[in-house]
C-alpha cells in the first residue's frame, strides 16, 4: 500500500519510475520498520535486538536513523533496477578508518560506500561510462566523490545510466556481505530509488522537496546555496548599471559607465503550504543581507544561473490555512 502522510503529500516527488522511497513519518515508522511510501511495497525491515536508533537527529530534530557503527542494517529483499539514487544522510566521522556501506543490494549491486580512508565514496564507476555523483546538487568526479561528513548532512545521488544497477534487494546500513561487515555510522534519513533518470522539472521537484524538509539546499560548485522554489512569474525589474553624466557649457552630455550591467528579479510565488513558506523565511534569514546566492531561472533554456543578494524584506500575505503568497527582490551582484 501507498502511504498517505504529511510529507508525502506536501511536496509530491515523481512517480515515475520510482521503485522505492522510504522517509521517516513519527507514528509510522519504528526502529525495525521503515515503510515504502511508493506504494511498490518494499519496505525496509530489521530484527529486533540490534537494530539502528530511530530517534531525534541533529538535522532540524527530524526523526531518522542512526547507525553506530555495529547495528543490522535494514533491509528489502527482492529485485530492482537502479538508474537514480537519492539519499539524504551523514557520517558521523571526521575521516574513514574503514569501508562503510551505506546503501546497496544483499548481495548483488553497489551504490554507495566509503573508501576506507579519507572522506570519499568509492568510485564503482567511472564518470567516463556514463556514471555521476552529486552532492548537493553539484557534480563531481569519480576520482572525487566527497562524503557528507562529521554530521554535515546532504543530499547525494548517484547516476547510472544505460541498464543501470541490478540489485538482489536493498540495505541500509551496510555493503553487501563482505567479511568483515562494512557496517555505517551515521545518521540516515531519506531515499528514493528510481529505475529511470530524474532530468528536468522532475529533479526540481526533488530539489524542493527536500528544501522544503530538511532545508538542505542546492549548491553550485563555488559553494553557494541556489534559491530551491519556482515562482510563478519571473517578474524582471529593469537592467541597469551606474553611470556618471556631465554637460558642458555647449549642451553636449557626456557619460561614463560606473559598473557593469546589473539585473534585477522581483519574484512571486503564490498559495504555497507553511512548510515552504517556512523553508523561504529560513533561506532568506540567512542570506539576509549581504550574503549572495544563486538564482537559477528556467525561463530560458538551458536554465541560467544568476549570483544575487536579496533586496528587499520577504513580503507575505497569508489567504487561508496553509495557503501564503509570498515574494521578494533581488539585485545581480
């Protein structure tokens, strides 16, 4: 069955091509479940006795898992074809003193564990087949797959192109049966699985939903957060610049430019839920002011990416419950 909750309502992910996604919901999951809301049934399970801690996390007090390093991992056995990974996660470590696994199949198809030094994932494949690692939203190569570590949660994806990963079940917590056990310790809070790639308006919306949760934004490669929410209407104030203009005697004007051409956004977004609206105030409190970030408009094609402070305070006017209008400005930096 398909899980009706408050997350998996509030900012729907795709569902196509979603095989499995397991989130944490107070009331639904327990220590030894973590149900499949895609409604595909794959549910994660675990013996009692050595299971990981559902409990508080460090990541905004949401509920999630926590793995110390020598817990079962939970676990689905069947079969599934991987093409997008998602998960939201971290380790706890500062370096690696070990391989740790964080997700894979039982016994058959690798996703994500640590080299067994340093703070990088293991490169199962190498960029140059089709393969790609993002974190935060930002690719990166095969040779350099940083790892969300010392408790600084992200979420990471893992891209398999062509036929993708054949996987004998999924597991959380640990990389197939290798000896010794390649056990996870850290915190894991959120996955989606997917058997086709997530492109488009179809990772924006992922984008948001997990902005909206878990206030991780996106990044772009320098390290600036990317404003995560589509408004309705790109409404541009004009282009300008600063300009120094003198008239002679004569009447003829002369000017000289002061600075580059600087755009401007004025953006709306209209009946949106508490949570995003929240999410938002959170995003613009702290960018507010001085701090740049990235606006990322797709209303050209490719999307263009804009460094941006904001402008003005974050106008709100609240409809009914759970319905706010909500829009502010910003300035090209």
């Amino acid at each position: 069955m398909a899980y009706a909750t408050k997350w998996a309502d509030l900012k729907p992910i795709p569902t196509e091509g979603l095989e499995a996604w397991h989130q944490v919901e107070a009331g639904t999951n327990t220590s030894i479940l973590a149900p499949d809301f895609s409604g595909k049934g794959r549910h994660y399970t675990v013996a009692a006795g050595n299971s990981p801690v559902l409990s508080q996390s460090p990541l905004m007090g949401e509920l999630g898992y926590y793995f110390n390093g020598s817990r079962d991992p939970l676990q689905w056995t069947g079969s599934v074809t991987a093409k997008h990974v998602f998960i939201v996660m971290a380790f706890e470590k500062t370096a690696f003193t070990g391989y740790e696994g964080v997700l894979s199949g039982l016994t058959v198809g690798n996703i994500f564990t640590s080299e067994n030094t340093g703070t990088k994932f293991f490169a199962f494949g190498p960029n140059s087949s089709g393969y790609s690692y993002r974190k935060a939203d930002v690719a990166l190569a095969d040779t350099n797959q940083q790892a969300p570590m010392n408790l600084q949660f992200a979420l990471i994806e893992q891209i398999l192109p062509g036929i993708g990963i054949s996987m004998n079940g999924l597991q959380v917590g640990k990389q197939l049966v290798e000896t010794p056990a390649r056990l996870f310790q850290g915190w894991y809070m959120w996955d989606a699985i997917y058997s086709t790639l997530q492109t488009g308006h179809k990772k924006v919306a992922i984008l948001e939903h997990i902005a909206t949760r878990f206030r991780l934004w996106p990044m772009v490669s320098s390290g600036l957060n990317v404003w995560p929410f589509q408004p309705e209407w790109n409404g541009s104030l004009p282009t300008d610049k600063l300009t120094l203009e003198s008239t002679a005697v004569s009447g003829k004007t002369k000017g000289r430019s002061k600075s580059t051409a600087k755009k401007n956004f004025e953006l709306g977004f209209t009946a949106r839920r508490t949570e995003e609206y929240d999410a938002a105030c959170a995003f613009w409190d702290y960018h507010y002011p001085g701090s740049s970030f990235i606006f990322r408009d797709y209303g050209f094609d490719p999307e263009r990416d804009t460094e941006v402070t904001f402008k003005s305070e974050l106008s709100t006017q609240r409809n009914s419950y759970h319905d706010i209008d909500y829009s502010f400005q910003s300035r090209q930096v």
